[in-house]
C-alpha cells in the first residue's frame, strides 16, 4: 500500500495533466480527444489518496506521540479528578459538602450510607 497509493496519485495526475494539456491546446473548432481521461484520473486520484492516508497518519502520530501521551494523561487527570472530587453531594438536599463531612450542613441528613 505505500507504493501503490502514491503510484495511483502520480497516474491520476498525469492522466489529469495530459487531458487539461491536450484541450487547452486545441483550436477553436477541434473536438478533445482525450477530456475522458481527466473523469478517469480523477477517481484513481482519489483511490491513491486513501491508500495513502494510513501511512501519513501513522507517521503523523509516531512524530506527536509524546505530545499525545500528555495531553492524554492532562485530560485522564482532570476526569480522575473531575469523578472523585474534593466535594460531595447530600442526596437529601443536594447541598455541596466537604469530602470528610458526615452528616450536611444544611440538612443534618447523616453520610454513612455513603
């Protein structure tokens, strides 16, 4: 797939080259011969590119994955931190309470259940 996706784009290309080339060089009255051939290489074109997309991307994400790996580990610490809290919530009142608390300050309903 390395070589054949790159190959694909360079044969779309050209196809699509010699076909733009040939009916811009026409005279006025002549008919294009070859103006298929550009609604040919346009698919291969494409064809190519998708071939080719895994291999830039695996070489995108080797080149970045330190810089992935951390903001990975940003992110998983604001969730961690985000789902156990330095806070938690009376389920009686839903007053916000200190994670040590036992019973609520606004209600009295105890925590032990929790």
């Amino acid at each position: 797939m390395k070589i054949i996706g790159p190959f694909m784009i360079i044969i779309g290309l050209a196809g699509l080259g010699f076909s733009i080339f040939e009916f811009l060089t026409l005279d006025f009255h002549e008919e294009p011969k070859y103006f298929w051939m550009s609604f040919a290489a346009m698919p291969i074109i494409f064809v190519g590119f998708i071939l080719t997309m895994p291999a830039i991307q695996r070489k995108i994400l080797r080149e970045n994955e330190g810089l992935i790996k951390g903001q990975s580990r940003i992110i998983g610490e604001g969730f961690k931190e985000g789902f156990v809290g330095k806070q938690k919530y009376c389920t009686n009142c839903g007053h916000s309470q200190n994670i040590n608390a036992k019973f609520c300050s606004e209600c009295g309903a105890s925590f032990k259940n929790e």
